[in-house]
C-alpha cells in the first residue's frame, strides 16, 4: 500500500511539472512561405502573402511620427520602400523581432546628400513588457505588433523575405 502511495505521489509530481513554466515564445510554422509583406502604414496594417495569397493581416503601431518616409536618425518615422528580412534577434527587449535592411543605397545617398546620418536599426518586433499596454504610435522608427503576433511572426517570416512599405 505504502508503495502504491509512494507511486502515486511521484506520477502526481512529474505531472505537474511538465505543466509548469511559461510557454515558449519560439513557435513553429508549417503552412504556405510568407513570399513578401506589405506594410500599408495609413491603414496600420501589415500582410503576410505567399504570391497572390494573403496568408495573415496585422494592426500594427508604427513611429512616433508616422507621416512620410523617414530621412534621418532620431525622425521617429517608419521608411517607406522595398527593403529586405535580413535578420532576426530571439533576445529583442521587444520580446522577438525581425530587422528591415534600411537604409538601403538610396537612403544612405539621400541621408549623406543632406549632410544627414540615415539610422538604422529598423524591426518588426513586439511590445515587450515595458510597452505591452502602448497606444498609438509609439516606436522610433519600427512596426510593433502584440508579442502574441510576433511569435507567429518570428515563425512565418524568413531571412530574405522581401518587404514593402507603404505610405
């Protein structure tokens, strides 16, 4: 009986731990590839598609100062344009997030032609504790969607996707 007990009590215990922690933020993805995104920043919305097919829609928030394509470092603007995925970081203070090759060529020729720095550092990413209740546009520059959103995101999205922003 004492064994039975003793049994008992450690299936109860490995049960219970294997329901414990947090859900991983890494999720995996096995549908159609994500062949471009498009940003439309007026409409506060963001599509993922593979060809001609939309796969996902997203609101998302964008900078501070969300009018035209951005021109300098410190603008608070998003970029307009075709840029590209070109990275990823699993350990963003945004909870994940995915980088925008900008500046390309242009803007690195318009920033210089005005005496300017371009910036850079433009993501996808989430909220991250700190603006998980964020209103408006909110971001430096980048395009935020809820941490939920970025993990499917995270998952969809590959390095070398292309995408467009536009105005």
């Amino acid at each position: 009986m004492v064994f039975f007990r003793v049994v008992a009590a450690l299936v109860l215990v490995a049960v219970l731990a294997s329901c414990g922690g947090p859900p991983s933020k890494f999720r995996t993805y096995k549908g159609p590839e994500v062949t471009h995104v498009v940003v439309y920043k007026t409409a506060r919305r963001m599509d993922l598609w593979h060809y001609n097919r939309l796969l996902r829609s997203f609101d998302v928030q964008l900078g501070g100062n969300p009018f035209g394509h951005k021109q300098h470092e410190g603008d608070r603007r998003t970029p307009e344009g075709d840029y590209i995925i070109d990275r990823r970081n699993p350990n963003s203070r945004f909870h994940l997030s995915i980088g925008i090759d900008y500046p390309n060529e242009a803007d690195k020729a318009r920033a210089e032609e005005n005496g300017w720095k371009p910036g850079g550092d433009i993501f996808i990413h989430g909220r991250g504790p700190r603006f998980e209740n964020a209103r408006g546009d909110w971001t430096d520059g980048c395009i935020a969607v809820t941490d939920r959103e970025m993990e499917d995101i995270y998952a969809m999205v590959r390095d070398g996707t292309p995408i467009r922003i536009l105005p």
